[in-house]
C-alpha cells in the first residue's frame, strides 16, 4: 500500500485505539505501526526556502492530524493534545483486515462478501469473471475515513488491486470503474490527469480496449469543488463523474443494449401511431436522412439508452441501508452509489449466472444489485463496519447466513 495511505491509516488507528493522545505518544505509536527507527523523530533536515531545520516525519502525521480536523474528526483538547470529536469516534474506529487474511463475512445461495483485500480475496483460478462493477477510493486531497492514495500514486496502486481481476476476466469481460471527477493539481485550479493515466495503464498493462465513457449526472451533488467554485470563482459546480468501460476482447464483449431497453417517449408512441414520419428530411448535409413512410414506423421493444445515466446518489435502497447500519450502532459508508445504476450496468453486460464482481464493495450496493438480478457475485471489502451494515440488506436473500467468525469480531 502506498506511504500515503499507511500514513493516514496508521495516524486514524492511533486516535481509534486511544480516543486521545498527546502529539509525541501520536508520534511514536505511527512511528511503531510504520516500523519507523525511533532515530527518525528525532532527525531534523532543512525544509522550504528559508533552510529551516525540521523533522519531516513528524511534520507528516502533523499533516494528516490537520487533514482529520478538517473532516470534522478530531479536537484539540488542550494543548498538544488532540481527540477524537463525536463524528471522529463513529468513523474512525474502523476495524480493517490485515495482509493477506480472507475472512467469510456473509453469503448467500448466489454469492459471498469477504472481509479481505481484493488482491487475497480473488483467486487466479475460479469461474470467469464477467462483469468487474465498482468505484475504487478516489485520490482526494482530504482523505475519508477509509483512507485514500495520493493522486500520483493512484493509478500504480488501483493497476496492482484490479490485476487478479483482469486475469479472471471471461473472454469479452468487461471491467467498469466510477472515478471521481474534481480531482485537482496540488495548489492549482487544473484538474489532474490521473484518468486519462489510467485509461492509458490499462491499455498498456493489461492489454484492456475502452468501450465508453459514460458520465454519471448527478445533479443532487453537494456544490463543489468548493475552493475553486466558490471561493476563488473560476470553477463551475461540477455535476457529474466519469464511468469507464473496458473490455479484455472488444470482438467477443458481452455487452446487449436490449437488455436495458427504456420505454418509448410520449411523442414517439404518437409517432408510431400515426404510421411514422410522413416527410422526407435530411440533416446533418445529409448524414442523417428521415424518410416518409419508414422512419419511426416499426413497433420495436423500447428505445436503446444513451450513454449518459442521469440520477441521484441518494435511492430507497441507500436510505435503508443507512437506516438499518445506524439503528446497528454501524457507520454508514460515507461515497455510496445508486443501487439502479449497479443494476444497470449488471443487465446491460451479464446474463443470469454470469458472475460479478466488486473488489471494493463499501455498503455491497454491486452484490445486492447482482443478488437482485440472479448473478452470481463475489464482493471483497476490508472494513468490517462497512460489511456488516452492508451485509444487513442481504439479510432476505435466499440462503443468506453470518459466518460466525466475522460476527466475533464486533
């Protein structure tokens, strides 16, 4: 894992395991998880224009105690000594699964949720995976509470986890990712190129063709990128995040457009009532042409969708899995999707019995969506919080249990 994210994770634990701590305790129990020589809290190096003599390593997790009282995380109690506030206790103290341990969270007759990082959670052999669904931690500048790489490390840490994927892929197996979208350059208004890196990895490493890029309009989006929209004036808020669909075999992709086929508009049921256009016309200088009598005249399933998925992230399905995960003293997963656009990705790219994938399941949205629509799914997460509250909207699914084990561990 990334320095960045060890850091941040290792600074968290030590406010989750104390509740409170004075700065050289904080120092010397991250120092003790990142297997830092004591000699390094007490180095001093020239740091910035001035040559001013600091310990960089401390000035680090100084950083991240700054980061957490930004998200509202951690106080100052007095001086030198910080504490986790209210919100800090509830999403802090996350429990997280080490190395390469797999634990059996919950299943169902269709699929299991693992307590395990997707790299150990994935076996290289197995059933073909057809669809890999999920939005991986974006490379935010404040991290959440589950941690997050930095944007330069992003896309070398995302290729490493996806990798025992992409070799299970099915022929014509499709790979689809939801990023974040306002992510920035450090200081700077320009947004950072990390997705177009990506899409660039993926062709190269991995040998992945890129079918779509989807955006994902949200217009229920808090306002945002705040600095740069509202502070300093030279953003517009931003609406939408960009879903990428890669494929391992373009020729053999399992794609159907007929299985997401929407209603037909009002004006087109009219249309087709009125025995279809009735003029000829002719636009784009002629690349596209309508003609009297055929055009809009056959009765067909539906209309194929657009490749943009206008919706909120709020849905009926989140908003009972928050509920249920609070009334279990759990915290709720703080980046959720909608369970209908999960849905529509697994109908558009798999048939009953294919097997789904989702190697950083957060709530599980991607298995129930796959449970739902007679998939098989594999789910890998390594916050156990987030996998108990999400396993709670399986509960009804034919074959569900608890593995004993996991349930220990609360």
């Amino acid at each position: 894992m990334a320095e960045q994210l060890s850091l941040f994770q290792a600074v968290t634990e030590a406010f989750a395991e104390a509740g409170e701590l004075d700065n050289a305790t904080l120092y010397r129990r991250v120092a003790d998880r990142l297997g830092w020589a004591r000699e390094q809290l007490e180095a001093r190096e020239p740091v910035g224009r001035t040559g001013a003599r600091h310990n960089t390593a401390t000035r680090r997790v100084r950083w991240v105690q700054q980061t957490l009282k930004g998200m509202n995380l951690v106080e100052r109690a007095s001086r030198g000594v910080w504490r986790l506030t209210g919100e800090g206790r509830a999403r802090l103290q996350l429990r997280q699964i080490r190395g390469g341990h797999v634990m059996l969270a919950c299943s169902t007759d269709l699929g299991v949720a693992l307590w395990a990082d997707c790299r150990a959670g994935l076996p290289a052999d197995g059933e073909p995976v057809v669809l890999a669904l999920t939005s991986p931690p974006y490379p935010l500048r404040r991290p959440r509470a589950y941690g997050n790489v930095t944007e330069t490390q992003w896309v070398d840490w995302l290729c490493t986890a996806i990798e025992p994927i992409v070799r299970r892929l099915a022929p014509g197996g499709s790979l689809v990712l939801n990023l974040g979208n306002d992510v920035f350059l450090p200081g700077s208004p320009a947004r950072s190129l990390y997705r177009e890196r990506l899409v660039l990895a993926l062709a190269e490493r991995f040998g992945l063709s890129l079918m779509d890029t989807m955006p994902w309009v949200n217009y229920a989006k808090p306002p945002g990128p705040t600095h740069w929209a509202s502070i300093e004036r030279v953003h517009l808020n931003t609406a939408w995040e960009p879903i990428y669909w890669f494929t391992n075999d373009p020729a053999r992709v399992r794609a159907d457009n007929r299985q997401v086929l929407e209603p037909h508009t009002e004006r087109h049921r009219r249309l087709l009532a009125a025995g279809g256009e009735r003029r000829d016309r002719a636009h784009a200088d002629g690349a596209h042409c309508v003609r009297a009598g055929s055009s809009f005249s056959r009765l067909t399933e539906g209309r194929i969708p657009r490749n943009v998925r206008q919706m909120g992230h709020h849905c009926a399905s989140q908003r009972a899995y928050k509920a249920a995960a609070r009334a279990a003293g759990l915290p709720v997963h703080g980046a959720p999707f909608p369970l209908r656009l999960a849905e529509f990705y697994i109908r558009f790219l798999t048939v009953p019995g294919d097997l789904v994938v989702d190697p950083f399941a957060g709530s599980l949205t991607t298995a129930l969506a796959a449970e739902l629509l007679g998939r098989h799914w594999i789910a890998t997460e390594v916050i156990w919080e987030y996998l108990a509250g999400g396993g709670l909207r399986l509960e009804g699914a034919p074959g569900f249990e608890w593995a004993e084990p996991f349930l220990q561990v609360a």
